[in-house]
C-alpha cells in the first residue's frame, strides 16, 4: 500500500498503485478541494504540493507519490489565511472557483519561492486555466500576497474558516490505520482525536 504524508497526516492507500492521486485524495481521503477539470494535465484545476512544487495530481500515481510530503488546498492553512487565500478573496480575483484550488496551490509554491514575481514570473507559474477569465486579477492577486509574504502588507479581513482538514477526511474507506494492520493511523482516525 502506497504511504505517504497528506496534510502532515501520515496515511496509506489501499488501492491499485497506479491509481492517480487525484482519485486518492477526493475518493479515499475525501479531500475534495483538488478538482478533476481535463484528468490530461492540461488545466491545473488538481494541482497539489509535492514536497513543496505544484504538480497536476491526475498525472501522479499513488506509486510515484511513495514517502512524499502531500499539500492540498486543504491544508495550506487550517483557517484560509495563507497570504494567497487572502489575497485571492481580497482582489476578488475568485468567479465559479473550480479552478482556485489549483491556482492557489500554484501560487503558493510561487510566491514560497519567489516572494516578489512580476507578471512574467505569474504567466510562467500558473499554467492554470480559468474558464471564468479570471487573469487580470489573478496577477493583482498573487502580487499582493507577495507583499503580504514580504511583510510589506497586510490583510485584516481573513475568510472566514471552512471545512477543517479532520472533517473532510472523516470518511476513508481505502486508508488503513495502524489498529487494522500496523501501519500508521489513518486520517478518519486522526480526524477523531481531540
Ligand atoms: S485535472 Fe489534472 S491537469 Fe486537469
Ligand atoms: S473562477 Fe471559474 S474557472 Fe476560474
């Protein structure tokens, strides 16, 4: 069984080890934040963090994501206040929001790395597609929460908290936990502990 960290939660897979990991996480794990937009590697709309880089999780097997450090949008912050979160919320640079998953994720990683990109570095970054045509604002967006890495800003006004991690992964049924065979436990277990 495929092991890995999800949202610093330690957790196997009992599922055929092709399996893309998209499918892991929003069927096993229940973490549905990652969206299947193309299942190509065209849209972005999956994007997770894989020890730190933004890859498509349509294109990643559980296999290949053996011992990897795992992010979803579920876990970049347990309250939404990832300077990208605020950011997108605050430039209402957010339509349908089927793509912000994903680009929030991209954009993460980007400003993680580069905490002052220009226009070019955000065209480079985010491949993401957005059929809303949320572009212009995107760029507004991922700039501020550069500032906002920088220290050079803030921004008061947080949304408000959503699902939490542990909510979304109560229901498991691929993951095994150490109680079922010696491994580690799973996230509904995790997800029960004070
Ligand atoms: S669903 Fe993975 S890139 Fe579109
Ligand atoms: S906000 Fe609708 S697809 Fe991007």
């Amino acid at each position: 069984m495929p092991a890995m960290t999800v949202n610093e939660r330690p957790v196997e897979f009992d599922m055929d080890p092709d399996t893309p990991l998209l499918h892991a996480l929003r069927d096993a794990a229940n973490l549905t934040g990652a969206k299947y937009g193309c299942g190509v590697g065209d849209c972005g709309a999956c994007m997770v963090l894989v020890d730190g880089e933004a890859l498509r999780s349509c294109l990643v097997t559980i296999a290949e994501a053996e011992g990897r450090y795992i992010t979803t949008i579920e876990g970049l912050s347990r309250d939404r206040s990832h300077p990208v979160q605020q950011a997108l919320v605050a430039e209402q640079a957010i339509q349908c929001g089927f793509c912000t998953p994903g680009i929030a994720i991209a954009a993460a990683a980007l400003v993680r790395r580069n905490p002052d990109p220009s226009i070019e570095d955000i065209r480079q970054a985010i491949p993401n597609l957005c059929r809303c045509g949320v572009y212009p604002r995107l760029v507004e967006a991922i700039q501020r929460a550069g500032r906002v890495t920088r220290r050079r800003e803030t921004i008061s006004a947080a949304p408000a908290p959503g699902i939490d991690p542990a909510d979304a992964a109560r229901a498991v049924p691929a993951m095994r936990g150490a109680d079922v065979e010696g491994g580690p436990p799973s996230a509904a277990d995790q997800a029960s502990e004070p």
